[in-house]
C-alpha cells in the first residue's frame, strides 16, 4: 500500500509517501526550489518523494490531499499523473492532528492544534486512542491565537508569518508586565488588535514576554486534562510553549510534532489515510525526521569537480569524524552535510553547522558573522541523549529540538554562549539510534576535548531553508565565514 501526502500547497508545500507501512519519504516544496511558490503544486518534492521510495506515480494508491487547495482547474489536472490512486481530501486541523498524534509514542492523548487559520479553523483539541482521532472542541477564526501572536511581531517590527520565533526568543529576556492586557483579548469572542494603545513600546522584550505567556495559559486553558499530550500546528513550533508543558506538571508525556507547521500536513494526511481510513493499527514514527533527500559519494564529488573545488577524500568512517573533530577543536566553525535531509525547519545533525562551547569567540563569530541574528537568538547544544541529563534538565522533545531545557549550575559558564535566559538552553539530545554518525561525532569530540556536546545550528543562508544538496551546499559554504565543510566524504577548506 503505497499512500502519498500532498499538504501546506497555499504556503510551505511538502510531499509525504508512506510505502508498505514505513514513513518512507517526507520533504518540502522549498528546501528543492529554494523559493517559495503558493498555490502550485510541490511536484520536485512528489517526485523526490516517490524516487526515495522506490515507485512511480503508477504505484500510488491514495492521493491525501491537506485543504486549503487553491481555487481552479490546475490541481486537479496535476493528479491525473496518479492514474491508479484514489484521490481523498483531509480536512487542515485534522491533517495537523493526525500529524501530532499518530507518530507519538502515546496509546491516549488529547491532541491540540493551533495555527493562524485553517479551513476556516485556528484550533481544535482531539482526543486519541489507539489509532483513532475524535474532535471535541474547535476555535473558529478569528479567534486566533496564532493571528495574535504575529500582531505582536509586527508590531515589535518583525514580519508576521516569518519571524514569530524571533519574539519567542526576545520573550526569554523579558518579563510579562502586560500579560493582563493579551489575557483579556485572547478570549474566545474577544479576540481584537485593539492593544498597541496599552503598550509601551519602548519595552518590546516585556511586551514579547507578555504575549507568550497569554500563549502559554491559553493552551493549558484549552488542553483541558489528560495523561499525555501532542501538539501540533505552527503554534507547536514554539519551542517555550513546549518546555511549559513540560514543566507544568499537568501532563506525563508531550509530544510536539517536529515539523509542525503546514509541511507537516502533508505526513498527517498520509498517516490519516493509513489509520483511520484504512483502519491499519499499526503506528507508523518518524524516527529521527531525516526523511529527504541523500547523495552518494559520486554525486558528491561531482558537483565539486564541476565547481572546480580542491577538496580531500575521507576514505573512512574514523577518518571522517577525526577531521572534523581536529578542526572543532581547533575552535573552526564546520558545516556538516551527511545522510538525508531533515523534515522540518530544525537542524538534526545532517544539515548543521557546527562549533566548539569551549571557544566563546568562535561562537560569537557564529551568530554575528554566519548566521547573522540577534544576540537573543541562541544556537543549539547537541548531546548525546544517554549523556544529556549530566548537562541539561533536558525533556523527551530535546529529541528533536522541540523544546528547551534548563542547563545545570555546574555547567553555566561552560554554556554562557548559548545561554537564553534564566539557564535555558535549546538541547538537542541524540540518539545512536536516531542519527548514528553524529552520535559518533559527538562521542568522539567528548574523547578528545572531555566536553561530549558540539553547538548546532541549521546549515543555510540567512533567510533561506537548510541546504538540501551538494550544490546548496557549496554555495552556502562560500558565501559565509564558515572555516571547513565535511560533505559526506569530502572535506574543503577556506
């Protein structure tokens, strides 16, 4: 049974395949094209999708498409390339639902989506058993915590639908001194702008802060009570809104879906198909959310020949992390492009760049001169997992760096890089199982410096998605302060 998922088409389109019970391809329109393109359908990331999985379009027995779908004749016209596939259409919320429940590891979940408007819908909160999703409760538009919280961006001088993460962040540094004022808008009939005359501008960190915690309580509200949770929808992005489950004592388990945003519908409309429609109880996991494209070492090596690049074979494994390693601890900033490509805006260890904690002035370099952000924007520590906890406070989602975690007191300055505020650090905690070559790195990095744990941050341009190929990746090499760049087996040099 080979379903494929089609979702997010009006804005951050992606392409999911389930073959035979495996997730076995999930990749956005994006990271292909490396340009935005609404309302078509992602057909690089169909393709790509359907290539990784082994099968053509003739192999295809359900089309899962994830409303809302663009007015017009041109979609359906697309489909006909699907000759054998019945084609079903998955309502947004529950696509997102789907998305955030049926990967978890929960047999019973409530399950809470919140996004800016979907299907006329901004939230709903499920309940999941097994492999079953019931809706009791929605949260029609306007009422939109997600609208809300972009009002808030812009008027911080953000782009709203881009850089709600940037308030996020700035949130951390502040304190919630208007909370009052978004808890009464934020009320299901009262929702408003009518706030910006409350504020003191002047103050835009307390104003962040206050926000997200109106974001916080709204959700818990919300959520009502069960033993588990999952959370899905471009609200679930919000890495502090996570660790606030975590932390709130309400919950056993919560689990964030890590592509959560309108990509991620695509993989929810597939796994809808699979288990509800289909009535498989069989759970089908992401793993580690390396579902993209990988290149061999001939497609590799191709590509810097044909940019006529000096570059070094790395006959081995050992070899390929020793390095790597060897630079890391000469305190060089190192771009890593290994295996498949993530699902999802986060870096997991195969489109990362990479450095040192115990060098603060390469770290500096990092975000000023490559990434280019504000102070308040932090990079990630990645782990080992079996070794995160002598760190980090770090909670299951840091899996797939969904959350933050709190550092621990012996380990404050050592992290002061990459310190938010009040000891939080985004931890990424790594299994051998999820991503073994980078477990490997991290492991051999610890043998060598006694520190077990690198700075992450997504391999990419300022501005653009992570790099999907060789070629992406040259380019983005070249056009940044970064020092060396391991490329499967290859490694350049600046």
């Amino acid at each position: 049974m080979n379903i494929l998922g089609i979702g997010g088409v009006l804005g951050d389109a992606a392409a999911a395949v389930v073959k035979d019970g495996q997730i076995a391809a999930a990749i956005e329109e994006a990271k292909l094209t490396r340009r935005a393109r609404p309302g078509r359908l992602p057909e690089n990331a169909i393709s790509a999708g359907l290539r990784i999985a082994g099968i053509g379009p003739e192999d295809v027995d359900y089309v899962a498409l994830a409303r809302p779908l663009p007015p017009g004749a041109a979609l359906p016209l697309a489909l006909r390339m699907f000759p054998k596939a019945r084609v079903v259409s998955i309502d947004h919320h529950a696509a997102h639902a789907a998305a955030a429940y049926l990967p978890s590891p929960f047999q019973s979940a409530v399950v809470v989506t919140l996004d800016r408007e979907g299907d006329l819908r901004c939230g709903t909160r499920w309940r999941g058993e097994g492999n079953r999703l019931t809706l009791e409760d929605e949260i029609l538009y306007p009422d939109s915590i997600g609208e809300l919280y972009g009002r808030v961006t812009e008027l911080l001088g953000f782009h709203a639908r881009a850089d709600e993460h940037r308030v996020q962040w700035l949130s951390a540094t502040g304190e919630p001194a208007y909370a009052e004022v978004f808890r009464a808008i934020a009320t299901r009939g009262s929702f408003n702008n009518e706030f910006a005359d409350k504020l003191d501008i002047s103050k835009r960190a307390d104003i962040a802060a206050s926000m997200q915690k109106a974001l916080e309580e709204y959700l818990l509200a919300f959520a009502g009570t069960s033993e588990n949770i999952c959370l899905g929808g471009g609200v679930a992005w919000n890495a502090l809104l996570v660790s606030a489950l975590e932390s709130s004592g309400r919950f056993k388990g919560v689990f964030a879906q890590p592509a959560a945003g309108n990509a991620g519908t695509a993989l929810g409309a597939a796994l809808h198909v699979w288990n509800e429609l289909l009535g498989e109880t069989k759970r089908l996991d992401g793993g580690g959310y390396c579902l993209g494209p990988s290149f061999t070492a001939q497609e590799v090596k191709q590509v810097l020949e044909n940019c006529k690049l000096r570059f070094r074979l790395l006959g081995t494994t050992p070899e390929l992390i020793g390095a790597a390693v060897d630079r890391l601890r000469d305190n060089r900033i190192v771009a890593w492009m290994q295996g498949r490509m993530e699902f999802g805006p986060r870096a997991l260890g195969n489109r990362s760049i990479l450095a040192s904690p115990q060098d603060h002035y390469s770290t500096e370099n990092l975000n000023a001169f490559i990434k280019h952000r504000e102070s308040v924007r932090k990079f990630a520590a990645s782990v080992p997992a079996e070794l995160a906890s002598e760190y980090f406070d770090a909670g299951s989602n840091a899996r797939h760096l969904a959350t933050v975690s709190r550092v621990r007191p012996q380990y404050k300055e050592q992290f002061r890089g990459a310190i938010l505020a009040n000891d939080l650090v985004r931890v990424h905690a790594v299994s051998r199982e999820d991503n073994p070559l980078y477990w490997q790195l991290l492991h051999a990095f610890g043998e060598r410096t006694g520190l077990p744990v690198l700075y992450n941050t997504s391999f990419n341009l300022f501005g653009e998605p992570l790099v999907c190929t060789p070629r992406d990746a040259v380019r983005s090499f070249y056009s940044s302060g970064i020092d060396a760049m391991v490329v499967g087996n290859f490694l350049l040099e600046k």
